[in-house]
C-alpha cells in the first residue's frame, strides 16, 4: 500500500522553511503521531533516515582549511542545541495539558534527537574521528554552551516545569529559540548547496521538520488566545521577557566566527560558485559575513510579521524585531 505523502513532508515538494513558516497552517491535531509515522517516517526521512542525505560529500571539504572548520564549527554547535533541545521538550511531554499536544512533542522530540544525530554523523564525513566524536563536539562548544544554550534552556524549562505555564512555554520556543533559529538554518542550506551538497541536504531535511514545528507551536497559541483572551497580558509578558534574555546572549559573536571562517574559506571556490546566488539577485561571494548575519536576521522579523499576527498577538512583532 503507497503512502501519501503531504505537500509540507515531502522532500521534493515541501516549500523553504521561510515560505512554509509564513504561509502554511498545521495544527497538533493534525500532525499527530499517526501523522508523523507516515508523513515523516516514510516520506521525508525515506532514503534519509541514517545520514540526513542521500549524495556524498565532496573530497574539499575533508581539506584542513577554513571552509572545513567552518561547517566542523556549525554542525557541531547545532548538534549540541538540537541535543539540548530534546532535553528542554522531554518537560513539554510532561507538561501536556491533553494527549493530543503530549504526542506532537513526542514526534518533536525524536525530531530534534535526530537532527542532532545526523549533524554529528556529518562530522564524521568531514574527517572528525567517529572515536570521541561526542567529547569533541562538547569541547568545541564548551563557550557556546554556557553562554547560549545553557540560560536560554534555562529559561525555557523553568516555564513549563518551574511557573507550570504549557502555552508559555510553547510561545517561548515557537516565538523566542526556533523563531530566531530558524532562518539561519535556511541560510545554512543555501550556502552550503554547492560547497557541500550533504550538508545542504542536511540542512533541508531538518527545516522541513521545522516548518512543522513552527506551524504547530504557532496554532497551539492561538487555539488557546482564543479560548482564554485574558491570557494575552501573560504571553506578551514572557515574549517580552524571552527576547530581553536573547538580547542578552552573544550569539552573534559564534555566528559571525564560523560565517568568517566561511568567507575565507568560500574564496578558493570562487569558479564552483561564480554565478550561484544565495537569493535572487545576490551572489554568494558577493557577500560579507555581516552581510549574511543581517540576512538571517532580516528573516527573523519577516516570519514574525506574519506568524505573531496569525498567533493573535500583533503587538509583540516590535517585542521580536530584531536592530540592526
């Protein structure tokens, strides 16, 4: 018996994470553990499952070099956050208010275990010894660790667990973690297309999950704003406080270290990627890493001027807004 495979899981029909986190509505109703054994199971991970990708990667990026260390730096810090991750959602699972929302945050849970996998494995592709593998990875991003993953985890944890707040919680990772996340990943995989075309399907299969992610958190807020409009002084409450912590934290400066090190090492590629426009009508190597930064920064407050109105909660656009 074929599987039908719906438009957002399917790996080749499925939009960007931008166009699908602005423009499509799912709800946990919807993508429900039956929903996730089908759709994702056998459509997005099929072929994909162990590694994340289905091509191999090129002998380049096994370089020494600083195009190497780049995605050495990137993949292993994005293991840790989908690593902490699971650990932030396990209490999402304990703090369901219904099965319906307990199962989805199941399905994400095992989502973010295996996006962190898969970008760890890919260390291994680039030349990192699988023997170590994870002490690597933690000694590489001992800093990024205690000043960004550790208080923000922190904080997300103590909502549902600690104030017993579902919704906050959920509007804290929705909004706050992968609504700023987000559009990173979606530079990732635009930059690495030609560079490393694994990483880049890495990178893709991961935002097809995140489409999902974000869709469902948002109408989890909103079904709720819905039912209880007085909870909105709340919800603006802790996006506000969310936002003043990441404001807080120096995530730019791990940003702007591996998009340095990408810059440098991006030049030796300059024939592979002489035409390749990392949008439409920017090319890659035309770009700064300040440039690419903005960019992604640029999207955060796209996403927010769409999903925060659609959660019901318009005036916390200027709370996510991100200066430049």
């Amino acid at each position: 018996m074929t599987v039908e495979i719906p438009v957002e899981a399917d790996w080749d029909r499925a939009p960007n994470l931008l166009d699908g986190a602005q423009e499509m509505t799912l709800t946990a109703e919807e993508c429900d553990l039956a929903y996730w054994l089908s759709a994702v199971a056998q459509g997005t991970l099929r072929g994909r499952a162990r590694r994340g990708h289905a091509t191999t990667t090129p002998d380049h990026m096994r370089e020494p070099g600083p195009l190497r260390d780049a995605l050495v730096l990137e993949l292993g810090n994005r293991s840790l956050a989908e690593s902490r991750a699971v650990s932030v959602l396990s209490n999402y699972v304990i703090g369901a208010p219904g099965v319906v929302e307990q199962e989805f945050f199941v399905t994400q849970v095992v989502d973010e275990a295996r996006h962190a996998l898969i970008f760890r494995d890919h260390l291994t592709d680039l030349g990192v010894p699988a023997e170590g593998l994870l002490d690597f990875i933690a000694e590489q991003g001992t800093d990024y660790t205690r000043r960004v993953l550790n208080p923000i985890a922190e904080f997300a944890t103590s909502v549902v667990r600690d104030e017993g707040d579902f919704i906050g919680a959920v509007a804290v990772f929705t909004i706050v973690i992968e609504g700023v996340l987000a559009p990173a990943a979606e530079l990732s995989e635009r930059k690495w297309t030609l560079l490393d075309p694994a990483a880049a399907e890495i990178a893709r299969g991961a935002s097809i999950d995140e489409i999902r992610h974000l869709t469902v958190g948002s109408s989890i807020v909103r079904e709720h704003l819905a039912r209880c409009p007085e909870y909105r002084p709340r919800l603006i409450e802790l996006i506000r406080r969310g936002r003043a912590l990441w404001d807080e934290l120096p995530a730019e400066e791990f940003v702007l270290e591996r998009e340095e090190l990408f810059q440098q090492g991006m030049g030796a590629h300059a024939e592979l990627l002489r035409d390749y426009e990392v949008f439409p009508g920017c090319r890659l190597l035309e770009t700064t890493p300040k440039q690419r930064y903005d960019l992604a920064e640029r999207w955060t407050d796209d996403m927010a001027e769409v999903r925060l109105p659609y959660m019901g909660i318009p005036e916390a656009v200027e709370l996510i807004r991100t200066t430049r």
